[in-house]
C-alpha cells in the first residue's frame, strides 16, 4: 500500500470505532478511543524530535506531565474559588480549554528550552541518559511539593470546558481531542516540508554538511526539541482532562517509554505512525490486559521482535515504498 | 550536631558505594561494547530477589549472596547471549527499546513467580550490631560494611582491568575490537565475560541494598536513573570517573535531604520549610549534573567519544 493509503485506513478505522461505540451505546469505548488519540498525539510530538531529528529523547513524560499539571493546577483553582496568586497581582484559576492549552503548550516549551540547551550540548547515549535524568528530576519535584497533592496526585471533578462542545459526554471530549489531533498532523506536515524540517532531517543525516552550508544544527535541534515538548504538553492537558486527575505517574520513566513505544511500533518518522502505534499499544492493554495479568510480557517481546527484525513498525509493514525516514 | 552530620556523610558515602556497584556494570559495557543497557535495573532486582529467596530458604545470609551474584550473571550471560548481542551494531535507539522491553519481560516475569508483596531480607547476624562513631553515636554495622565491600570491589576492579590478561583485552576491546579479533581472541566469549561481570555487580548491589529496603519488582529502575546521572557526571566509559561521580551523587544527596530543609527552617515557618527542603533537595543532583554539563559536557573523566 501507499503511505496515503494507509493514512486514510487509519482514520477510517478509528472513525468506526467511534461509529461503533456510539451505535452500541458504550461509553467506555468512546473513552478507549479518545485515549488512543491523545497518546497519538504525545507520540506524534515526540515523534518530531525521534523520527525526524535523531534525537532520542526518553524524558518525554516530563512535558506531557508539566502540560497535565498546567491544566490541573488552573482546574482545581477554578473549582475552588481560590486564586493561585493574589499578590502582586491577581492570577485566578480558569475551567476554558482555550485558557488552559496556550498556557499547558507554554510552560512545556519553556521547560524544554531549558532541558534541551543543556542536553543538546551532548549526544547519542548521553542525550538518552540526561533527558531521562530531567524527567526524574520534574518527577521528583512533583511527588515532593505537597501543594498540589503530592505523590497522591489531584482531581478535578468536573471536565474543563470547550465552546460547543458537550463537557459531561464521552464523546465532546473525543471531538475535542480529534480536532486538536487534525492540528497537530497538519502542523507536523508542515514542519516537515518547510525548511527547518529539511534542515532537521538532514541533520540527523549528516551534521557536518548542514554546518558546511551555514545552519547551526543545534539552533535547528533546539527549535525542533521544543516544539515537540510543546505538542506532547498539549496531549498531557488532554489527557487530565480524560482522567479528570493528574498525578506524577504521568511524568514516570515508564510513561516516558510507552510514549516511546507508541513511536516505534507505530513507525519512526512517520507522520501517521504514532496513530497507528498508539492504537496497537491501547487495544494491546485493553484486550491482552483483560485475559492475561502479565500482558506486559507479550509487550516486552512483541516489541522485542519489532527492534530485532521488523524494523520501521506497523508503517514499514505496509506500506511498499523508500521514501520513508529512517533512523540512524 | 557534628555527630549527625558525621552520620549523615557516612550514609551518603554507601548509597554513593552501591551506586557504584551498579554505575561500574554500565560504564563497563557501555566503554567497551557502545552498548546501553535499560536492563542493568532489572539485574539488580534478579540480585535481590535472587538473595531474598535462597536466604529465606537455606536460613543463610551469604549463600544468598553467593546466588544473587551467580544468578545475576547467568541471566546477564542468558541475555547477552540471547538478545544484547544483535544490538552491539544497531544504533542507541534500537538499543533503549530491545532492553526496555527487556525491564518489560523481567519485571512482569518476576511479578509473576514471586507475586506483588514485597520480600524481606534479614541484615545477617555477623553484622547486625552497631559501632560507635567518635562522638558517641552509634552506627549500622552493616552500613559500615557496605561501604567497605564496595571499596575493596572498586579496588579490585582496577586491579583486574590494569593488571590482568581479562583486564588488557577488555582495554583493547575499548579501542579497536576488530584488532583484538585479528590478535586471535574470541571477541564474543569477551563480551559475554563482560556483561556477565557488570551483571554480577549490578546483582551483588541489589542484594546488598535488599537487606536494607524492602525486594520489590520495580527496585532497580530509580537506581538505574541514578546511576545514569553517575556516568553522565562521571564520564562514560571511566571506572574511576564513576566511582568518583557515585561518591559525589551519593552524599550531595543524602546531605541535601538532611540539611536543606534545616537551612530553609532558619528563615521560614517549620512546615512549608520541610516541604520546599525536600522539594529541592529531589532536584540537587540533577542540579549537580547540569552544572557538569555545562562546564564538561563530556563529564568529569570522560574522553572524547
């Protein structure tokens, strides 16, 4: 199959999917299918730096934490009428998405500016091991300060709301996430094709060349480190709001890995791939974990056999071409 | 005053030595075969579990150490044998995902044979006293033990990779494997032998460490993440950039949890000082390898790789 070809079964699948849950009147599939698409979306962010950049982040949970947090922190002020500050000036708590997203997206780049000026200076496996250490540092900060719950973490109680969208139904949550989904492909498209996307991929290609022609890759890897951070932040506000809870699992080394499995068995450097990852990932939980307590092990050598001889994923499958971007 | 400080350092100066113990294993593996391994947590666990289970079984503290070395280095060398060894030419990212999902396989097979309580070992009778410091107070034996079996470890380390025929051909895998291969030595039956011994270490650090906390699936990850910091501050590939790097994780640390929060009690109400000490003080080592960074981005002892 062609790649476009896949791209739209893709859509097409999660589309019944939705289609089903409704006619079938099950809610909990609803909830399923917005799961996969707000992890499609943290992969896809990631994705950007991994897939098109070479740059092996393993710290990703932390921005998809930070963003969560974002959202939880400005819902929980909201449902409590308190302000978060008072002095010197006045900050109140918000319950708007369109609130709660800019600041969530803001608050990751920034966190990401920091983390990659500083990992950016190293390579390869030292990049692998800093940008896992930072996550641990922004874990261990939130398990410790006690203001907002904690290692217990923080609910809120009622879901934040979005103009038009129907704020204590599954499926305003699912339109919502779909939407931002669209967003953030078009987006990541575009990224690709314009310059910094060529010069990312062609310097993670061959570093030296693209300092010959007089782009900086580490400016180039920089921008591309932090608009990642910025689009898995979006998907970890999204993701709080599914949950209605935000606690430091979020920013764990594990879910840092899970999102990086989604882009892997998905395919590396894919637009579609962290979809497609994302739904073998959330149905394998769901339906391995409904029969079998210790799915994880099937996971841990599926994925096993994707690294050792199925390189490029549920994509590189597929799809019959040579255009696809591939690591190394 | 002084005595607690003392004390403090000491804990500081074990946790740096079981760091150690595991840092070694990686730096090792990673200098000598560009490999990084997610699984080395897991050794560690299979070390702990391993010394838990025997020491419960037989009633002896050091036949279960005895089986946390010979277990870990088995299913180091089953490993190696079975998976670590496709990976040493696929590039860092085939490597992160082929040992997660190895942590993967591990944890969940352990969950699965031991179950999810945790598992109790016992500080064996010879060293379950206490010392007294100068200054009066008294002190873990069996800390104090740690700290000493970790010295002469790294010791003998050195030992064997300056002074030994394993240790020259160990140094010569780290600059040119296919020279040492042309030389007639069996690259393979070296690099199990090393991964083995890391393995070994990395499961002689969990037993020791599980006398003192609870064996649990899932112990060896945040110990993993630390070590990481280690070598990062270290130097990869430096046994003695790790050694030193531990020592310095280790006690900046454990004096960090012990006297920020008294510092921030100076000048704040009791609570709120407790909890924004601690809070920063789960931050200061990763403070300690940013500054590294941005003066030696290579860390302490690294060479150029």
């Amino acid at each position: 199959m062609r790649e476009w070809q896949v791209n739209t079964a893709l859509l097409a699948i999660l589309a019944a999917f939705a289609g089903y849950a409704v006619l079938a009147d099950e809610p909990f599939l609803i909830t399923l299918a917005t799961r996969i698409v707000i992890f499609a979306i943290a992969g896809i962010g990631l994705n950007l730096a991994l897939g098109y950049g070479g740059l092996v982040s393993f710290g990703h949970a932390a921005f998809f934490g930070l963003g969560g947090y974002v959202c939880g922190i400005l819902a929980s002020h909201a449902q409590n009428y308190e302000p978060i500050f008072e002095t010197p000036f006045l900050i109140e708590g918000t319950n708007q998405m369109l609130v709660i997203w800019p600041l969530a997206i803001l608050v990751s780049a920034l966190a990401a500016l920091l983390i990659g000026a500083l990992s950016l200076r190293t390579s390869g496996v030292y990049f692998i091991m800093i940008t896992l250490a930072f996550a641990q540092m922004i874990f261990f900060f939130a398990i410790s300060w006690p203001a907002y719950g904690g290692e217990d973490g923080l609910a809120i109680f009622v879901r934040n709301e979005f103009p038009g969208m129907d704020q204590f139904a599954p499926m305003g949550l699912f339109q919502v996430s779909v939407g931002v989904l669209a967003v953030v492909l078009l987006l990541v498209w575009r990224i690709t094709g314009a310059r910094l996307g060529m010069a990312l991929q062609a310097a993670r290609q061959n570093p030296g060349r693209v300092s010959t022609v007089g782009i900086r890759p580490f400016g180039v890897r920089l921008t591309a480190f932090t608009i990642s951070a910025a689009i898995t932040g979006w998907a970890g506000a999204l993701y709080v709001d599914l949950n209605k809870f935000v606690s430091p699992a979020m920013i764990s080394w594990e879910t840092s890995g899970e999102i990086m499995i989604i882009v892997i068995l998905g395919g590396v450097g894919r637009l579609f791939g962290p979809l497609a990852g994302a739904m073998l990932f959330i149905l394998l939980e769901h339906y391995l974990g409904g029969v079998f307590e210790f799915w994880k092990i099937l996971l841990g050598l599926a994925l096993l056999a994707v690294v050792l001889f199925a390189r490029g994923g549920v994509m590189g499958l597929l799809i019959r071409d040579s255009n696809g971007a591939t690591h190394g | 005053m002084t005595a607690l400080i003392l004390e403090q350092l000491l804990n500081g100066v074990q946790f740096g030595v079981m760091l150690f113990l595991m840092a070694a294993g990686l730096t090792l593996v990673f200098g000598v075969m560009g490999l990084i391994n997610l699984a080395h947590g897991s050794l560690y666990m299979v070390g702990a579990f391993a010394c838990a289970a025997v020491a419960a079984w037989t009633g002896s503290f050091w036949l279960g150490l005895a089986a946390s070395l010979a277990a870990a280095a088995a299913a180091g060398a089953i490993v190696e044998i079975a998976v670590i060894r496709r990976l040493y030419t696929r590039d860092h990212l085939d490597q992160v995902l082929a040992t997660f999902a190895l942590i993967l396989i591990f944890s969940e097979g352990t969950r699965w044979i031991f179950g999810s309580q945790p598992l109790y070992l016992n500080v064996p009778q010879m060293l379950s006293g206490a010392v007294t410091l100068p200054g009066g107070i008294p002190y873990p034996l069996y800390r104090l033990a740690i700290i000493v079996a970790g010295l002469v470890i790294a010791l003998g380390l050195f030992l064997l990779i300056a002074r030994t025929r394993l240790g020259i051909r160990i140094r010569a895998g780290e600059s040119d494997r296919e020279m040492i291969a042309a030389l007639g030595v069996d690259i393979d039956r070296l690099y199990t032998v090393v991964f083995a011994l890391g393995a070994a270490l990395a499961g002689l650090a969990g037993a020791l460490v599980g006398a003192l906390q609870s064996v649990e699936v899932g112990m060896g990850e945040p110990v993993l993440i630390l070590a990481f910091v280690v070598i990062v501050i270290g130097g990869i590939g430096s046994i003695k950039g790790a050694l030193i790097g531990a020592i310095l994780v280790g006690v900046t640390d454990t004096m960090g949890r012990f006297l920020l929060p008294q510092f921030f009690a100076t000048f704040m109400e009791p609570s709120p000082a407790i909890a924004t000490g601690s809070a920063i003080a789960s931050m200061l080592i990763y403070a300690l390898m940013a500054v590294v960074l941005i003066f030696r981005p290579q860390g302490l002892f690294g060479g150029v790789h």
